[in-house]
C-alpha cells in the first residue's frame, strides 16, 4: 500500500488539480461526483448538511457555523477548500482533519473505480468527505462549494439549508461576466423546499436569488432584515462585533476570535442560519453561539484570515485574491494606526483580474512581488511590470519566505508588513 505522501502525489498526477491548473481541471457537470456518490453507497444521504456558497466569505462562514454547532454539543464534519498546508484541512470532524491513513485507505479500497472514471481531484476529494463523514456518523455537516454552485461537485446534497454569503467578480471565465450571471450559479444550490439564508442584499442579485427560490417553493432569509450590525472594533485580540436583533428587538456582543473587519458582515448570515436552524428543531443555545464565535479558530483551526503573525513590525497575512475580497483588506488596512511604512509582499494566480486589483492597491506602499510555487501562479516578474503603470514600485523576490526575510531586515518596529494576493502565496508561509 502507498504511503500518504506517496498517495496525494498520485492523486496529483493522476487527476486534474483546479488549485494548480485552473479552467481546465473544472468539470462542469455532476456526472462524476453522482457515480462516485452510487459507488461509495450514496454517503451524503446518510448525514444532514448545511451548504454554503458565495464568492467571498464561504470559507469563514462555514468555519462559524460548524464552531457554533461544534459548541451546542453535536458532532460536526466540515468540509472546504482549498488546503493551507495539508490536504487533510479540507475534511475535519469537531476541528480534527481527517487521519491521513483514512486517505491512504480510501484511495486504495477505490483505485480501480478511480482509474476508469477519472473524476477531477476535487471530485474524488468530496466523495472521500462524503465517505468519512457518514463512517464517523456526524450529526451534521457543514459543506463548502468549491467554484460556483449549480455545477459544484458538492451540489448533490439536499441540505437542510444552503446559505450564500455575496456575489462579486471572480471565476469569471467559467461563471459569467455580470453579477446577475454569477448570482444565477450560486443560486443552484437552493433546493427544493429547503430555506436559504442570503448575507449579503443586493438590487442586482436579489432578483435573482428571490426567483429562483420561488421556482423551488423554498423560504428565503436576508441577514439584513433580520439583524444589523451596530457596530465593530478590536478589543484584546478581538474583533468585537455589536448585532441588533430586530425580531427580538435586543443588542447582542460577540467576540470573535477573526479579527478582520468584514467577519462582521459574514457573522451577519452565521446568525441568520442558526436562527433557522433553531426553527428546524436544532438546540443551539445563545453561550453556544458567543463561544463558538469566540472560539472559532481553536476550535476549527482555520488560518489565513487577517492573521497577525508578528508585532513590531506588525505582520498580517489574508487569503483575500479578488477585488470584493482586496478592498475589504485595503479598507481594513487604512484604518490601522501606524507610523511607519506599509510594505506589501503580493503573488497572484493568472486567472484573477490583475489589473483591476493593482488600480485599487496604494501607490504609497512599498512592494515586493513574489509567486507562488504552483503552474496557475502569475511570474512576479510580469507582477512587477504590470503594477509600474498604476505607481506601483518594488522589488522581485519569487519565495515569499525569502521575500518575509528581506523586509523583516529592511523594516523599522513601526512599520506595517502585509502579506497576500493569493491563498496559495499565503500558504507557503512558514511560521503560518
């Protein structure tokens, strides 16, 4: 039998990778994923689930809900990608990544079924979730979209609620080019009688969203007429978040232990879900939610998000990689208090709206430009030539530990050291 290493690098080599190739590595249909799920015995039937899309946001709000859920006492799977540092990040039970001997053993029990079928990594990789989940016996999972939603992998469950956190630009070669085309694709994942909770309302998209969820008879849920966000601040290593809930006309505090900014506004659909699910007959209690907020990143080990690897100088690292995604860091960023420089260590993948992004950055800030060890990722060079004409100077430094290194040697303790452009560049952090 293969070891584990031995067996991810087979599953790389064997399979189309979307986090390494792009466009080509998507499959655009449930075919695979629905004869795997038939091969596997149809595991996602045998556990409840929450699905959750969106384009920014999915990621931590699915971390949320399964901290919340993990805290009111059931035993919850958690499914997401991409992986940080190990494959076994996308698959966790009660915030424990699946035991690599799981992923040696799936992969050779099904070999030959995924020899001849050929699915994508991400399909194969949803069905050993599907799998392990309903082996462990979870009393509910908490299931990420990969890209889109209509025609994600994941998009063969029946959930007890999908929840679709915003829509903005990326992916748009394989989702559309307009808000309203991309709006259509996460729509997919209301289902049939099922209630969907949306974070974020917009005139654009809302149309959108309302139709669909008519179409298949099912309830639909803004966070925004519900509750509203009074206010947010960092408080000791928090972010302390102030939520007026209008149905039960009170104020509630939450700290949060994401300290970005815009954690706020996905906490707004967190509790909008949990409200439904409450109605659903899950007991979630109001200390389960406070702890799980409070609690999220011990309790699901997330990492990436507007994580602060050091102080003086202040080190920050985020997986932000669109526009939506870089102005709420660029707007989380002028609001610290520094007196130094700000320097930016930026890699891109080459399928993001480069230039629209390097128009938003700050020509003020001092840039190193470094890539990603991975075939999607943009050359820091090119990276370097195209950010000159928006007065963005710097140099190439193509490792971003390297590039880690060189600013830490050239930055004063009052200085401000950004690190993203791209959950791959964060990745290969070090000390992450």
């Amino acid at each position: 039998m293969m070891t584990y290493s031995e067996t991810i690098a087979y599953l790389y080599q064997l399979l189309p990778v979307f986090h390494r190739e792009g466009k080509k590595a998507y499959k655009a249909d449930l075919h695979n994923t629905l004869q795997i799920c038939v091969h596997l015995g149809n595991p996602h039937t045998q556990f409840k689930s929450i699905h959750v899309a969106g384009t920014n946001g999915k990621g931590s709000t699915s971390h949320f809900l399964a901290s919340i859920l993990q805290e009111a006492g059931y035993k919850v799977g958690l499914y997401t990608s991409p992986h940080l540092k190990s494959f076994t990040e996308r698959i966790r039970i009660n915030g424990k990544p699946i035991p690599e001997a799981e992923v040696v053993k799936f992969v050779a029990d099904n070999q030959a079924f995924i020899v001849d079928l050929r699915p994508s990594f991400f399909e194969c990789t949803v069905g050993l979730a599907f799998a392990y989940f309903a082996k462990q016996n979870v009393d509910i999972a908490v299931i990420e979209v990969g890209l889109g939603g209509r025609l994600d992998s994941t998009n063969v469950i029946q959930p007890a609620l999908s929840l679709i956190t915003n829509i903005s630009f990326d992916h748009t070669d394989i989702l559309g080019d307009t808000l309203e085309a991309i709006a259509a694709e996460k729509a997919g994942i209301i289902k049939p009688h099922t209630p969907v909770v949306i974070t974020e309302k917009v005139p654009e998209t809302a149309a959108v969203f309302n139709q669909k969820a008519n179409d298949c008879e099912s309830i639909i849920h803004y966070s925004s007429d519900r509750y509203k966000l009074n206010e947010c601040s960092f408080v000791e290593n928090s972010l302390k978040i102030e939520v007026f809930d209008h149905l039960k006309q009170v104020n509630h505090t939450y700290y949060s232990q994401l300290v970005g900014n815009y954690q706020a506004t996905n906490l707004m659909g967190v509790l909008q879900a949990i409200a439904v699910l409450q109605t659903q007959g899950h007991e979630i209690t109001e200390k389960a939610i406070e702890q799980g907020i409070a609690k999220v990143v011990t309790n699901t080990g997330l990492k990436g998000r507007w994580q602060i690897l050091q102080q003086a100088p202040l080190m920050i690292c985020d997986t932000a990689h669109n526009l939506a995604g870089i102005t709420a860091v660029l707007h989380q960023l002028r609001s610290l208090q520094y007196k130094g420089r700000l320097w930016m260590i930026l890699g891109f993948v080459n399928d993001k709206d480069i230039e629209g992004i390097l128009s938003l950055l700050p020509q003020q800030a001092t840039y190193v430009f470094c890539q990603a060890s991975i075939p999607r990722a943009l050359s820091a060079s090119l990276l370097q030539s195209m950010a000159a004409p928006f007065g963005l100077f710097g140099k190439v430094v193509v490792d971003v530990n390297e590039a880690i290194a060189y600013v830490q040697g050239e930055a004063t303790a009052d200085d401000v050291i950004y690190i993203g452009g791209s959950t791959f560049v964060v990745a290969e952090i070090a000390h992450l």
